[in-house]
C-alpha cells in the first residue's frame, strides 16, 4: 500500500472494477460501479494488502483490489457525473489497443 500514489489511478485487478483511484487516506480505491442498472462513484474496494479481518465501520473487511499498474495523476472531480465520466473515457482508452 506504501507504493501506491494517493490520487492516482490504477488498473486493478478487483471483483467489481478494472480501473480504480487510490485513496491513500482511506487505503482503497474509488470506482466507477454498475449494480441493478444504476451507474455511480462507489468507495471503495480496499487494497489487496488491507489488514485481513480489520475492523472499519465495526465490519470486518477484506482487501479486495491489487494494483497491477499506475496509469496517471487523476484529476479532481467537481461531481460523480464528471468522475464517471473520466473513468468511462480512460477505460475506452485503455481498453482500445
């Protein structure tokens, strides 16, 4: 978790996403999440390293995201619409080539 930029998006290797915002504060990434039909800014799926068992919000969590690479400082969003947005482009980007 040390190597990773707070800030920085990342493709991850995650159950609900392939790319992800690490929010350093926080120890997980932010991510674009389609579930029953509705498309929002979910946070966050916690990095693979978290404590096993850890208490946070008196529930026991799990890592479930590894970073696999750094892709780019992301920008600051002024709302989910703009984030989602970003992370739709990047992902259309990214998954292009």
């Amino acid at each position: 978790m040390e190597q990773c930029k707070d800030g920085w998006l990342y493709h991850i290797a995650a159950r609900n996403a392939s790319l992800g915002i690490y929010r350093a504060d926080k120890q997980y990434f932010e991510i674009r999440r389609e579930k029953l039909g509705r498309i929002y800014r979910f946070c966050g799926e916690f990095h693979w390293d978290w404590k096993k068992g850890e208490t946070l919000f008196n529930n026991k969590m799990l890592g479930t995201a590894k970073p696999l690479e750094a892709i780019e400082p992301a920008p600051e969003f002024i709302n989910e619409k703009e984030f989602i947005d970003y992370m739709e482009e990047r992902f259309e980007q990214l998954h292009a080539d």
